[in-house]
C-alpha cells in the first residue's frame, strides 16, 4: 500500500510538506503543492481520514444537505464537492431528503446534529428557525448553494441577473408577448430561487413597457412532464399565444419545446424558448439558455468550508458566481 513516506520520496520532499499540501495546510507554496496532489494521485495514495481525525479532533467528514440526488443540478454539484474533498482526504456525507420534506426530522436531527461531521452544506433549501440555531449551537460552519438562506453564507449565481439577462435576450430580438413557465414547490421544499426569477421577469418585462399577462405564467415546477402539460395548455390557442417564453429552468425548456412540437408549432419560427442552467442536454436539444456551473459551484463551496476549517475563519469571496448566455436554435427574431 502507498504511504505518505512513498509520496515524498517521489518528490525528494518531506513527509512534513507532503501532509501540509494534502492538508490544506499554510507554509507550502501552490507550486509544491501542486507537484504534492498530483504525485500523490498518480502513485494512488489516499490520506487516511482516520488517522488525520485523530490528530485534528475532527471527524474528516464534510455533509451536504440536498432535497434529492437524483436531478441534474443536485448531482453536479455534488460532483464538484466530492472533487474537492478527495483531494483534501475528507469524506462526504450526503443527507438526501429522498424528494420528500417528510424525512427533515429524521435527517436533520438525528444525523446531522449528532456531530458525525466537521462541516455543513445545504442545497436549495431554506432551514426552519430551530434548525438554523440547532447549527449554531453546534459551530458547524456552514454554507448553502443554489438558493441563499439567511444567517449562512451563500454560492450561486446572481438569479434576479441571470432571468433579467434571459428576458432582454428575448426582448432583443423583438419579442413582446412573452410567457414565463415558472418554477418552485418542489419537494415541498421552499427556497427563494423561483421567487427571484419571476420577480425579475416581471421587473424587466415593466422596464421596458410589456404587459405581463398572467394566464400567460404557467407552473412548470421545474420538471420537464409538469412544464409540458402546462405548455400544452398555454400554446393551445393559435390565436392567441406568446412568441416566446423564459423557462426558469432548462429542464421546464425542454417540456416547452415537446409541447410546441406535439402542437406543430415551429420553434423558432413561431416561438421562441430559452432557459437557464445550461443542462447536460441543452446543446443536443439545441436550447437557447443562461449558462451556470454547479460543478463549480459545489467545488467553490467546499473550499470555502475547507479553509474556514483549516483557518478557523471565513474567507470573503465574490458575491455570485458567473453565468452567460449561450444561443443557440431555440431562439430567433420575431418574425423571421
């Protein structure tokens, strides 16, 4: 088996900066680092967390409080913090909520809160009054991702900018009856992310002078059959229907586009659909979106978390990570 003592032999280094670099410890530079995590990868070496938790008094665990595990976002970003906390020899623990609220009390209090790990994040969620003192009493420090919660630092894109960007887009290219398929209640979870993208739906579509038709704002629920069923009924008058529509997600985009096939309509001819996220699936379904990276989100997350550990404090940070928009078939002039 590989040892830490193999590492720094490779490398013609100590065994000291070898644990320092994998630790995420001060006092070696990036460049050794570097040198340190990828050697380290090559030759197969995993730190154990046992022995660095007896060291440290700390449990070498990182858990992330997520609604379900199996939808595209989820997943992504729990990707990028598993990535992040191998390399550092932490160990996730993932507290699915298993797509029910029904499971809180259970997760919640009798795993998170029985100190089995050294750190807490918690996706598109907002945590009840006692949960939020419940983790302050225990010092965990704590960050959410995809939806801001109060008292707890935040990773995410800018929402309110990333639906505006979406909408301009639209309006850009001469759109002025646009629906929106909106999202929320999923999981019968409540978190603010729907919330802030038909806020800023509506505050661009005033800006710019457009009626906000509400039969026109149908709830997709950030699912792909529920967005479908909806866009069958908002596009079913061909007399009277929008020429574009802003999905509050890729996933409710793509419900949109199946509808206006099912119902002969031509995309973009006759109607236009644009979404955010930027899914796995959006480029072969040649979807016009607002691009994010939860990957890089989560990776972000975990990092904070891991030098707050390491530091003892929090690091500051930019506000929002970035997002961008990425054309493509789905949209076109009005008109051509």
């Amino acid at each position: 088996m590989i040892g830490i003592d193999d590492v720094a032999a490779s490398l013609g280094v100590s065994t000291a900066t070898v644990s320092r670099a994998l630790r995420g410890l001060p006092g070696v530079s990036e460049e050794t680092r570097a040198r340190v995590t990828t050697a380290a990868a090559a030759l197969g070496y995993v730190p154990s967390s046992a022995a660095r938790g007896l060291a440290t008094g700390r449990t070498m665990a990182m858990g992330v409080l997520v609604p379900a595990i199996n939808r595209w976002y989820f997943s992504a970003v729990l990707d990028g913090v598993d990535r992040r906390l191998r390399a550092a020899g932490y160990d996730l623990i993932v507290f699915s909520l298993g797509g029910s609220g029904a499971n809180r009390e259970r997760v919640f209090h009798r795993s998170i809160l029985r100190k089995r790990i050294d750190a807490l994040l918690v996706m598109c969620m907002h945590l009840t009054e006692e949960e939020r003192l419940a983790l302050q009493e225990l010092e965990y420090p704590s960050i959410s991702v995809g939806g801001a919660l109060e008292g707890v630092r935040h990773v995410g894109i800018d929402d309110a900018r990333a639906a505006a960007d979406a909408v301009e887009y639209l309006i850009s290219l001469g759109h002025t009856r646009i629906a929106h398929m909106r999202g929320g209640g999923s999981f019968d979870i409540d978190f603010e992310v729907p919330r802030l993208r038909e806020q800023a739906f509506r505050r661009t579509m005033q800006l710019h002078g457009l009626a906000v038709r509400e039969e026109w704002s149908a709830f997709g629920d950030f699912r792909f059959t529920t967005a479908r069923v909806a866009a069958l009924t908002l596009l079913a008058d061909p007399t009277d229907r929008p020429t574009a529509v802003f999905c509050s997600s890729d996933e409710m985009a793509f419900g949109v586009l199946r509808a206006a096939a099912e119902l002969g309509i031509d995309v973009p001819g006759e109607l236009s659909v644009i979404g955010i996220d930027d899914h796995e699936f959006a480029e072969p379904m040649g979807l016009t979106t607002i691009r994010q990276d939860p990957e890089d989100q989560g990776a972000f997350a975990a990092d904070l978390l891991l030098g707050e550990l390491t530091r003892g404090a929090a690091a500051d940070y930019p506000p929002s990570r970035p997002h961008a928009l990425v054309e493509r078939a789905s949209t076109g002039r009005i008109g051509s």
